[in-house]
C-alpha cells in the first residue's frame, strides 16, 4: 500500500488512466461546493444549507460509512472531528463530545430518525444495542455543542442524528456477508418494493458475531468478551406529492454480551466475575410532515420504545412514550420561525441485587416540553439572527430554562463566520437520584485511605435533591472555500460549567462480611472551564483522489473543595488533550478502491474516578486499511484492516464494575455485498 501511494504520489498520473476507455468517476458523492450546499435538518430543527449552519456541524455521509469499513455505528463515528470514540472492550464504547467520557457518558444526545436513545437510569446511551443495516443509513449528523435550546436537556455538549434512507431509496433487494478474525460473521438481508404510486417499503434482518479482545489482566484470563446480536425491522413511507409525508418504521433486536465484571461488593460476591448480559428490545416509530404552503409545514411524531436489559448486577426494564409537535413558518421577509411542544412518559423497572438497591424500584417520570426559535434576516443573503430556547418540566428537577443566541454572517458564498452562545442542562438520571451501588473497587488494609486493618467498600449513594449540572458555552466557527477542491471548518469553544457530579464521604456501618461500608454521595460540588478548537481540511487533488485532515485540542480546569475524595482531575484526566486524523481515498483502476485512515489519540488516565486510583491509557497511532473492487456493478467485495500498526493496545477503562483491562487487536475481515 505504501508502494502504491508512494507511486501516484510522485507522478500525479491518474490511475483511471490505466484503464482504456474508462471514464474517470468522481471520488466522493458531491464535489466540495456541493458538500458546502448539503441541506441538514438537526441543528435547526428544518432544512438548512450546511454553509449556513450555526453550529460546528459535521456530516457523515453514506459514502464516508462505506469507505471506511465501520461494522457499526460506534465505529462510524471515528469519521467525525471532536468526537471522542473509545473502545472499552469487545461489546462496549466510551463516546462523548468535548470531554467527559466515560461508558456511562452522559453529556450527549443521540437520535435515530427522531428517536431519543437516551437512557434515564444513567443518562446516556448503550451503543451495543444501537444499530440499523449500515447501506441504509443516509447519512449522520454531527453536532459539536449545546443543541439544549432546541432538543432540551441531555444535548449539552453536543447532538448525533442518525438518519436512515427513505424507503423509496432502497427498491431491490442487498444480502451482505463476511468474517475474520475479530469480526467472525456477519451478514444482513434487506428488501425494498413499491407497494403503489406513492407508497415504498422495506424489511431487514441482521445478525453478527464478534471475538473476544486480549486481557492484560490474569484473573480474568479464561474470561470472554464476545459479542452476538440479531435484529430486524420495517419501514413504510408514502409521498402524496401534494405535501403529505406519512413514515411508519420499527426494530427489535435480541442479543448476548459477555463481560468480565469488577462489582467491588463485600462477599460472598466475588471480586471478579464472568456474566452474560441478555439484552432485547422494540420500537415503533410513526412521522406525519404536512405541507401547508411552500413557507409553512407541520410535523407530528410518536414513538414507542421498549428495552429489557439483564445482568448479574442489575436487571432493567424501561418503556418510553414520546409525543412531538412542530409548526414552522415565515413572518413577512424577515423572521423564520419554529415552535413546538413535546409530551415523553417514562416508565421502568429496576431490580434489587447485591450490588444495587433502589430507593423506587419503579418510577414513573413525566417530562414536558415546549420550543421557540426565531432566525432573524438582518442583511439579505449576508447576515441572520437567531434566538430561541426551549422550555421544560421534568420530575427530577422541575421547571427549567434553556436558551440560546447565534448569528451567522456570509461575506461571500464560499466563506461563512458564526458565533453562538446558549445555556443547556444535564438532568439527573435514576442512579444519581434513587441508587445505591458497590463500585468497582475496596480500600484494602494497607491503603492510605484506610486507618483501619479490615477492607472498607464504598457503594455510591444516590440524592433526591442532586441536580442538574449547567453549562453556559461560547462559539466561534468560520467554514471557508477558498478553491473549488479546498474546504477548511475552524471551531474555537469556551465552556463554563458548573454543579457537576462530584463525590462525598458519607456515613460508614458495618456489613454482612465483617468489615465496613464507607458511603459515597453524590454532590454537585464541580466546577469549571474547558475550551479548545477543532480544524477540517478537505483536499481534491483530482477526481479520483481525496484528502481530510482533522485536528481537535481540548483542555479542561475543573474545580472542587479539597477532600479525600475529590475527582476533579480525574475527571479532567480522561479525555485525550489532542486527536489527530488523516483520512484519504483513491479510485484504482478496473472499479478498485483504496481507502486508508490514520489517527492519532493522545494518552489519558481512565477508570475509577478517583485521584490515584485510575490507569493509565498510552498514546496511539492506529492505521486502518480497505481495498474494495467491484467485478461487476451488482457485485462489491472488500477487505478490510483495523488497527493494523502494532498488535494491540487498550483504548479506555470502564468507571464502573471494572474487569479486565481489554486491548483492541489488530484485525481483518473480507466482505461481499450483492444487490439485485
């Protein structure tokens, strides 16, 4: 491969031109200009210019997730800039946006098609259970930053939307298949037909099993991290042609996770332990858009989601049900306005084990919700205002308030400046509130937070009156296109945050084994700042090859009153200072692909949240590799390396119920993909 990049490198000759008669084919999808004008729906809630945006918004296109040889979504969202993607072990992620990672991130919000994947027991998401056939999504929406004045609370710091083909896009029939050393098999089948004039349809199946990651640690040397899934689903769309939009779609999936567990509970509960984590799960997802002039739409959706989770330490159920109400329309020249109100109706189930105990083992939440946001024409085509903010009453914190504030200004349309500022909360989850949990870990006899010769365990104790944690943040981002075949995006941020989760020592009693619990509430004692930039540069030397290079920089400056406990540099400590990538793409002769990505992440500390207690992660180089040839048009095989520079290396270490330390190997697989 280096030969061959070295080769076209220095004698700049296209190598379409090896093949006679064969027109050169562009490489991407769209040309830069054409990238700039791509419409994108979640920074605003409607249809707008990417150009125009004001917000740092990346977009991952179809194309993007198939060069890249992403088995998921996780995976797929290495392509974007200032997202931190880390792989816990076989089955698990840490994913966040501008610091704060962790497994159980909880400063992001994901959506699939308009469906929340937020999870109200720990604020988060559990990407093993988030997935679709990768061919059908059409592209992912990534936003960097508050989108709280518009998607309400959990969007602080930043907003993903996964947004799936329309039916009508996916006619005829695809079966996917291969395997490899880590990816052992996969497969997927979807049909797609025309159920009348304005009526298109289809289904899907998907299954996979994944291998087992190396383990640094011996005690969980025979243990396993493997990984098996199913899951299908439909989608019905019809297009009256006269404004009339109606979407029915659903999924469900059933599945192993196998995990090595560190519960850190007294015994009989051993220190480590081998489970398999049985999850399964349903959804419904209904969508009608009315057109009611060419400058006014409606937009009403539901879903349903139904989520069964079983583990050794924890067994959960959770149902949600979500209505949504949007009305879009223009006021004379000047003023584009949107509103809208929102109903979501959580109930769940919570086991109690020896691990954790629930203050309610059922809670029913309701949350209520209500947006307003007016973009403000000040200068036709060159300068707009927008404000806006969103309304909410949830039943952990009651009433609260997120607004926001940006301006866009367009000297010229190959050149855009935006600033934003806007306040956005993270509400509390279940655990913070109603749990009491072991961590992953004791204070041994001989350790320094220890007086005493008996271990001393330390479960985590929910608060009623924790809350919610606040970011005020500050934006600047210009996008410029100075050459037909150059694109550049700059992003500066400043991030003011305060009352975020912090630990304190609590009230100590003796357990069930002889020695003694030390408890650890949660408390709101952090504060702080973090600020960084993040930098996209794209490059179409020619039709056939192309070039991005990302950079992102993040520093964080917490705070909190000293104590034995304090965690501020912890938290501080797990987010990598830089990334760096570079990504570039060739069209070989005969229909051959060559597509190759470099990244750089830098090193952090992760696990426990505890000063002096987490492990250290190094820096890495990772290189990954695709060779794809299509013998025929119907016909697409590929090969693909991951992690292909050295043999393994870890990438996080969980916070919570710590097994082994997993390392990610290096990795192939060969894939054929038919569509007929």
């Amino acid at each position: 491969m280096a030969a061959v990049l070295g080769l076209i490198t220095v004698s700049g000759v296209p190598p379409l031109a090896a093949a006679e008669g064969q027109p050169a084919r562009d490489l991407p999808d769209m040309n830069l200009e054409q990238l700039m004008g791509m419409e994108v729906t979640s920074a605003g809630r409607k249809s707008q210019k990417l150009s125009g945006v004001t917000a740092a918004v990346y977009v991952i296109t179809q194309e993007d997730i198939r060069r890249s040889g992403a088995t998921c979504i996780a995976e797929a969202l290495r392509l974007a800039p200032g997202i931190q993607v880390a792989r816990i072990d076989a089955n698990k992620w840490a994913i966040t946006s501008r610091g704060f990672n962790g497994r159980f991130a909880n400063k992001l919000l994901v959506l699939m098609d308009g469906r929340s994947l937020y999870n109200p027991n720990f604020a988060g998401v559990y990407w093993e259970v988030q997935d679709t056939v990768l061919e059908d999504i059409d592209r992912i929406e990534v936003i960097r930053g508050p989108g709280a004045s518009l998607w309400g609370a959990n969007a602080t710091n930043g907003v993903i939307n996964i947004i799936t083909k329309v039916a009508s896009q996916t006619r005829g029939g695809q079966i996917s298949a291969g395997g490899g050393s880590q990816e052992r098999a996969f497969g997927s089948l979807r049909y797609g037909l025309r159920l009348g004039e304005d009526t298109h349809g289809r289904v899907y199946f998907k299954g996979f099993e994944r291998e087992r990651f190396p383990h640094s640690d011996a005690a969980d040397a025979v243990g396993t991290d493997a990984w098996q899934m199913q899951r299908g689903g439909f989608r019905l769309d019809y297009d009256s042609k006269s404004g009339n939009l109606l979407t029915l779609q659903g999924d469900a999936y059933t599945g192993r996770l196998h995990e090595e567990l560190g519960l850190g509970a007294p015994p009989p509960i051993p220190a480590h332990l081998h489970d398999t984590a049985q999850v399964s799960g349903w959804n419904v997802l209904g969508r009608w858009k009315k057109a009611l002039s060419l400058e006014s739409e409606i937009n009403l959706q539901f879903y349903y989601d139904h989520a069964q989770r079983e583990e050794i330490y924890l067994r959960q159920v959770d149902d949600i049900l979500d209505l949504d109400f949007q009305h879009r329309f223009v006021l004379g020249e000047q003023h584009d306005l949107i509103w809208g109100l929102g109903y979501r109706y959580t109930t769940d189930r919570l086991s109690d084990t020896g691990v954790f105990r629930w203050r309610d083992r059922s809670r029913n939440l309701q949350l209520f919700s209500g947006f307003f946001q007016d973009e403000i024409t000040l200068v036709p085509e060159t300068l707009k205002l927008t404000l806006g903010t969103k309304l909410e009453h949830n039943d952990f914190v009651g009433f609260v308030v997120q607004p926001s504030a940006r301006m866009s200004w367009t000297p010229s349309a190959r050149q855009a400046v935006w600033w934003s500022i806007s306040r956005s909360l993270r509400t509390p989850s279940r655990t913070e509130q109603d749990g009491r949990f072991y961590t992953s870990n004791f204070l041994r006899p001989n350790d320094p937070l220890n007086p005493i010769g008996v271990p001393i365990y330390l479960p985590a104790l929910g608060r009623r009156d924790y809350q919610a944690e606040e970011l005020v943040s500050f934006e600047l981002g210009h996008r410029f296109l100075p050459t037909h075949n150059v694109s550049l995006d700059t992003t500066l941020f400043y991030n003011v945050y305060d009352r975020l989760r912090s630990y304190r020592s609590g009230r100590t009693s003796l357990n069930n084994s002889g020695s003694f619990d030390q408890e650890i509430g949660f408390f709101n004692e952090i504060r702080g700042k973090t600020y960084g930039a993040e930098l996209t540069a794209k490059w179409n030397p020619y039709p056939w090859w192309t070039l991005e290079a990302q950079y992102a920089y993040l520093r964080s400056d917490l705070h909190q009153r000293l104590q034995p406990l304090a965690n501020a540099s912890a938290v501080e400590a797990a987010d990598p200072r830089q990334q760096f990538s570079l990504r570039t793409g060739f069209n070989l002769p005969d229909n051959a692909e060559l597509d190759l990505r470099l990244r750089y992440v830098d090193r952090i500390t992760a696990g426990l949240p505890f000063v002096g207690y987490g492990t250290a992660i190094p820096a890495y180089l990772s290189l990954d590799a695709r060779l794809g040839w299509r013998p025929v048009p119907s016909l697409e095989l590929s090969v693909i390396g991951q992690n292909l520079l050295d043999a393994v290396h870890p990438e996080f270490y969980q916070e919570s119920f710590q097994g082994a330390l997993s390392e990610v190997p290096r990795g192939y697989y060969l894939k054929a993909k038919w569509q007929f």
